[in-house]
C-alpha cells in the first residue's frame, strides 16, 4: 500500500499559529477531498483516511498528511489531490469553477483562506513539486461564482411550509433538482398559497439562481395549481367534433363528392 501525501504549511507573524486556525484549514482541506474522492469512484467503494504523518508546530507549521487507501482507490486518491491543488491554484487566479468542484467545495475553499489575518500571513499546500498559496483573492472569485443570478423563470413542484413571520413566504419543493425554493408572495396571496399547500404549483416571478444553476428564491408574481391526476383530461375522455350531423362519415363524403 503506497501513500499519497499532501502538506499544508502556515505562517504566523507569532510565534505560532492558532490552533483554531490550522483546524479550520484541515477540515475543510479534508471536505474537500472527502468530496472529490466520492466524486471520481461514483459507484465504487473507494475509502481514503487521511492521517498526520508529520508536523512542525512553530511558524510556519507544516503538517503533512497521508492519504492511505486500498490498491483499487490509489488513482482516486491520487487524481483527488491533484483536483484539490489545481482547484486551489484556479480559483486564486481566475472566477471560474474548477474540475469536479461544486458550490459546496467553493464555499469550504473560502473558509480555508477566511483564517488570514494578523495571526495567519500565508498558506500553502504542495504535493509532488505542485504548490497552491490561495489568498483573500481567491475568497473574491469564490463571492463572484456564488453570486446570484436573476432572471424570470417559473419554479413547478410541491407547495409546502407556508410562513407569514417577518416575510411572507412558501417552499416549493424543485421536481428538477430536488431541492426546496423560498417563495416570497405578496400578502394578498396568501389565502392562495392556503388553498394550493400540498399540491403541485407552478410558481411564476423573478428568481435567484446559484452560479451552479440551482434556483435558490423567487419573488412570486403568479401561482398556477396543476390539476390532480384525476382531473386531468384524458384523450380518450375527449368527444370528436361532428361535421356529419350523425350522417355516415363514408356516405357523407360521398354525398359531397356528388355534389361536385
């Protein structure tokens, strides 16, 4: 069994770093490759523990950590702290999502660098020669990909929680990502919003959309309830138009060609 190793130093203008600090670096440095490791073996079973392998705890400390897996999960492992680098390195650089990071790694990236200050002047990881130093410029990209977008759109799934406490509002369950959306309604909508809880809606207005593309409010202009299945007109439910007059269509066409 080889090992992956991967080594985080800190400096402080102190003597030494706070423990509260490097803790908040480590966590989220293992989300985040807890999450790309997960992300690579999709449906194989593939466990990486991380442990200390060494540390110096003067400024700068240095742990460095190792990645200890299976044979079948060492190119996952592998592959999982390369993203993680080349993560880190893009988004000091540049707003743009890097490979197979998500909204919730981005956030994790911000908390590593949201140490920075008095007590924390550098951060850095390295494996294998490739060195990231993220800074607060990286927190900047990350607000900028996090940043909502708005635009008119419509929200269709199960109206659920109605609240009137500060702000009028109502979730709707998303059918396409699965995930919950703040509904915020006037209060003259309010006996509406009463008779539709628990049915499937279409909420039209003016929404907040995640840079990840995930609606997350919607600034209710119109709610729209879908029938129930058994309201719902069948076809075969559907009488066809009589242009006959009960005349035998066959006779009919013929009795017209006739008439020509």
């Amino acid at each position: 069994m080889e090992d992956a190793h991967l080594t985080i130093r800190m400096t402080s203008a102190q003597r030494s770093v706070p423990l509260a600090s490097f803790m908040t670096v480590a966590n989220n440095t293992l989300g985040i490759l807890t999450d790309l490791v997960l992300k690579l073996a999709e449906e194989d079973r593939v466990s990486v523990k991380w442990r200390i392998e060494q540390a110096s705890l003067n400024s700068p400390l240095a742990v460095t950590l190792v990645g200890a897996t299976d044979p079948n999960g060492l190119t996952v492992r592998d592959r999982a702290v390369e993203l993680y680098l080349n993560g880190m390195i893009a988004l000091e650089r540049e707003a743009e999502m890097p490979d197979y990071f998500n909204e919730l790694s981005l956030k994790k990236a911000r908390a590593i660098v949201s140490v920075m200050g008095s007590d924390v002047t550098q951060i850095g990881f390295s494996s294998n020669g490739t060195l990231a130093e993220p800074t607060r410029h990286l927190a900047a990209n990350v607000d900028s990909l996090l940043r909502p977008v708005e635009e008119y759109a419509s929200i269709q799934g199960t109206l659920e929680r109605i609240s009137i406490h500060e702000t009028d509002e109502f979730v709707v369950w998303d059918i396409f990502t699965g995930r919950p959306v703040k509904c915020r309604f006037a209060h003259s909508d309010l006996e509406q919003a009463k008779e539709a809880f628990g049915q499937t809606v279409i909420v039209y207005g003016l929404a907040k959309y995640s840079r990840a593309g995930r609606p997350e409010t919607i600034q209710v202009e119109k709610i729209v309830v879908r029938p129930k299945p058994e309201e719902r007109v069948r076809f075969s439910d559907v009488e066809g138009i009589d242009i006959t007059s009960g005349e035998d269509p066959a006779e009919y066409i013929g009795r017209m060609r006739d008439s020509d």
